[in-house]
C-alpha cells in the first residue's frame, strides 16, 4: 500500500533515531511514572478495548501486554527496532501472542477497516504529524470501532501551558516527546468522533479518550 504523502521523512527519521537511542534505558526512565500510575492507566484502557483484532500503535517495550485481552489477536507496532526488539523479549518472557512490526504510524501499511479497535499509550506526543497518524488509525479501524488513546499533552492552565512550550525544545531532544502538543484539537482535525474523555491529572496534563471513526454518508 502506497504511503500517504506529506510525511515529513527528516522527522520521522530523527524519531526513530531517537528512540533507537533510548531504548535501552527506556523503561528506567519511566520505572517511577509505572510505578505510581501508569500501570493502573494502562490497564484501565485495555479493560476498554473491545474486538478480535486490535491494534496497538508505538507497542514501544511492550509495556501494555500484562493487559492485552487473552481472546484478542494483537498486532504491535513501532518505527523503532530497538523498541521492538525489547519488546520480543518481553512477549517472550511473559508468554504474550502477539505479531510485532516495525512500522510508522503515519503510513499504517494495513487495509481499510481492518481492526475492530485500536490503542495508543503516551504515542502521539512524539509522531512528527500527529494528524496524520491519528487519519492512518481512523482509517484502519472499521466503521463503530473503538479508538482509545492515552496521552499527554499541553496543560489547559495557561502558566503550566506556557512553560510546556518554553521547555518541549529541551524535552524533545532528550526524550523524542512534546510537552505541549493539543491533542484533543488533532484527534477532532483527524476525523474522529470523541467519545469519551477522562482527565487523569489536574489540568489535563494527561487525558484518556474514547473515540470512533465519524461515520461517512454514502
């Protein structure tokens, strides 16, 4: 399947780079954030996860397979092979059945309609064009499929918001994630029907949402 255009190609490079670097002490880095909420996050998303065939956009490590539903068939994806490769040997580890592909959110190289549900945790802060990552998962999951994202982004209060913007240069060059990005505002420019929000942080620093495909007239 041909890739959509417009992808920033310098970008998605430089991501990829990026988290190719940090793999290896990527789930250090993250061990307290687990520790006091992401692990509860997580599995409050997959409990939510609905379907036979599922799709998890940025697996990354493979942090989510404790909380992969048993009956689904999952595919994991991620433009890093070195994320990839950490997370085989968790799937291994854990004894998780799950087809793992190194692939760029922004060009899904799947059908149309081809997952009943699809997930992303802490993902669209770092794809280059979130937008058009978000149109790439409305795209592959099938018309009433359930889209559920758990993100962080830009703080609703406007000092904390400003001194996202004054910081993510640093961030992203350490990390490969924004501090500010908006978006609730991408997932709507995407074409997706919100469903459901939760704030899981004061200021909406982080959020859970539930969302679908708009349904197209004919």
């Amino acid at each position: 399947m041909p890739s959509p255009s417009g992808i920033d190609m310098q970008a998605t490079s430089l991501t990829k780079t990026r988290y190719d670097r940090i793999a290896p002490v990527y789930d250090l880095i993250d061990f307290c954030c687990e520790w006091v909420a992401f692990k509860r996050w997580r599995k409050r998303v997959w409990d939510q996860a609905e379907g036979i065939k599922i799709l998890e956009v940025g697996v990354g490590t493979g942090k989510n397979m404790p909380y992969y539903p048993k009956k689904a068939q999952i595919i994991g994806i991620d433009i890093s092979d070195k994320m990839l490769t950490r997370a085989r040997k968790r799937a291994v580890r854990l004894g998780t059945e799950v087809t793992l592909l190194p692939m760029d959110a922004q060009a899904l190289e799947f059908s149309e309609a081809s997952f009943d549900c699809v997930v992303a945790t802490f993902v669209f802060c770092s794809v280059p064009d979130p937008v058009l990552g978000l149109q790439e998962v409305r795209r592959v999951c099938r018309p009433g499929g359930r889209i559920i994202l758990l993100e962080h982004m830009r703080p609703e209060n406007e000092l904390f918001g400003r001194l996202a913007d004054l910081f993510n240069p640093i961030f992203v060059r350490l990390w490969g994630a924004n501090l500010n990005r908006r978006t609730l505002e991408n997932v709507h420019q995407a074409g997706l029907e919100i469903e459901r929000v939760e704030t899981l942080v004061p200021s909406g620093l982080v959020k859970l949402i539930v969302a679908r495909p708009i349904m197209r007239s004919s």
